[in-house]
C-alpha cells in the first residue's frame, strides 16, 4: 500500500519536509551561535538578530501573562491538521495550490514546534532600511507567506479558468 498515492496533492509533502527542515537546523544555529539579542550585520539592509518571539507576528500580544503560548501553540496546531486535510483533499490537477498549502504546513508545523519546546518563537531574519526594520522573522514565518502568495496567485488563476470555462460553454 502506498502512503502517497499516484497523482495525488500529497506528493508535495517534501517541501514540507525539506522547509521544517531548513527551519529547524536554521533556528537552532542561530540560538546555538548567538546570544539573545545578538546581531551581526550580513548587507546594508539585513541582519541576523537572535530574538523571542513570544507573540504571534509582529509580536502580536508578546506582552501577555503566557496564555498566548498555549492559544497561539492551539491556533498553530489546528492550522497543521487544516492545511494537511485541505492538502489531501486537493485534487493533482491543482499544484500551484498543493505547494501553497505543503508551504504554509511546513511554517505552521515549524512555529508549533518552538512553542511547544521553549514557550516562543526563534526569530533572526532582520530587514531594514536605515534605522526603521521589520520585525523579526523564520523560515517557517517566510514560508507560511510565500503560501499565502501562491494561494492567491492559484486563486486568480483558478478564476480565470472558471471564466474561460463559462465562456466557451456560453458559445
């Protein structure tokens, strides 16, 4: 019996693999490397700065008693079980959405996995220009909006079918 079935969405599951991955080793050579807080410049408008991200993006209620790791640990758990059904119930012909959604398991799963071990978030990716910068970020963070992006972009895409389709039958 196969796990993955011939021409299923399924098939996408290594960008998961190969991003969680990628999030992970990355994450732990950051912490491993640095000190909290610790920031190497790498360009003029990007640096490796080590933080904890004990909020959501932007550290979106990081100032919170602690509840929020168990609500944002929950929010990242039912968002993996939902991006893994969806994944399995999307049909082959349908890629550019299986890799949005294996992306944006791969980020949810990332993310679940630092709260569920250390109560936060590991964040390093550091983008500014000049003294204004964007919160921190992971892989996992760049790989849930690349998803998101490439669920949009199939989403316009899949519009324009319909219309297509609509179109000829109309003729």
């Amino acid at each position: 019996m196969k796990v993955v079935e011939q021409g299923s969405s399924l098939r996408w599951l290594w960008i998961t693999f190969v991003f969680l991955i990628l999030d992970q080793v990355t994450k732990q050579w950051v912490a491993n490397t640095f000190e909290l807080y610790q920031s190497v410049n790498v360009l003029p408008f990007f640096s490796i700065t080590y933080v904890h991200n004990l909020g959501a993006a932007f550290s979106f209620l990081a100032d919170q008693g602690g509840w929020q790791r168990w609500f944002f640990t929950a929010i990242a758990f039912i968002a993996s079980v939902v991006f893994s059904v969806w994944l399995k119930r999307t049909p082959a012909s349908q890629p550019l959405l299986a890799i949005a959604l294996a992306c944006m398991l791969s980020g949810a799963i990332g993310n679940l996995i630092d709260r569920l071990l250390f109560g936060y978030v590991i964040d390093f990716l550091d983008f500014y220009i000049g003294t204004n910068h964007w919160p921190a970020f992971n892989v996992a963070d760049s790989m849930i909006f690349i998803g998101a992006v490439l669920m949009i972009v199939d989403s316009f895409k899949q519009e324009k079918m319909k219309k297509n389709t609509t179109e000829q039958n109309e003729h």
